[in-house]
C-alpha cells in the first residue's frame, strides 16, 4: 500500500471540520427562522442536520489528532442571505451539502489504496452526504419534476 500525504490528508480532514462546524452553525440558525404551519417538523429535521454535523465535525477532527495534526479552531463560509423562506433555506442547505460532498470525495482520492481507515471514512461520509442531498433535493422538487441535485464534479465533464 502507498503511503498517504499526511499533510494533505490533514488540510483536508480540517477544511472538513470547518465545513461541518458551518453546518452546525447554519443548521441552528436555519431551525429559528421556520415560521407556519410545518414549523415543528422542519425545525425538527434541521436541528437533526445539526446534530449530525457536529457529529461530523468531531469524527473529522479526531482523525486529524490521529495523524499527529491540530485540529482547525476556525469555522467555514457562513453565507447569511437574509432569504428565510423554506426554500431558499433549503436552497443553501444543498449548496453547503454540494461544498462538503466534494472536500469528503477529495480526501478519498488521497486516501484511496493507501489507508483502509481513511478511505472507509471517506466513503461512509460520501453515502451520508449523497444521501443527504438526496433528500433536500426531493424537498425542493415538485412531484414529477426531475431530480436537480447533481455530483458538483460532473459539472467538470
């Protein structure tokens, strides 16, 4: 097996780990602003988004320690729109899945034949965030609309 880039791996264990504090962060304040008739279970689901997300942020941050790097103290992007209807909400809910799934795929590349624990790590969280995005993008569709959530690196092709 190659060795990995420990340098590498760790900047984007990190940069992970900011993303997913973001999360958070976004996720909590997306869960005040709900207002209607289906505020409870909205605000339920994105309070669950943040649970994750720390979850996330912490399972990062404990590989990091565990290749001998520090974790970030910093927080990533935090756009603040002032557009708090449910589907702007959700809107930027899918662009901050799209800028995660792609840092998790990237560390797979780094990791991929080279440490069955990262490379494990990186998928499992490629399938949660895949399947997370799904699930927005079924939100956001009508019923009988086509799907609009896409792999951010077929966008390249």
């Amino acid at each position: 097996m190659k060795e990995i880039d420990k340098e590498a791996v760790i900047g984007v264990l990190n940069k992970i780990l900011e993303l997913e504090l973001a999360g958070v962060v976004r996720y909590t304040h997306y869960s005040l602003l709900i207002f209607g008739y289906n505020r409870i279970p909205i605000v339920s689901w994105l309070r669950e988004q943040a649970d994750e997300s720390l979850i996330h942020a912490q399972r990062a941050g404990e590989l990091v320690t565990h290749l001998g790097g520090h974790p970030s103290l910093a927080i990533g992007p935090l756009l603040e729109t002032h557009q708090h209807n449910i589907g702007e909400i959700l809107h930027e809910s899918l662009e901050h899945e799209r800028c995660a799934l792609a840092e998790y795929k990237h560390l797979l590349e780094l990791t991929q034949d080279r440490s069955v624990m990262l490379e494990e790590y990186a998928r499992e969280l490629i399938y949660q965030e895949e399947l997370h995005a799904g699930e927005v993008d079924k939100m956001l569709r009508k019923p009988g609309e086509i799907a609009v959530f896409s792999d951010p690196a077929a966008k390249n092709n």
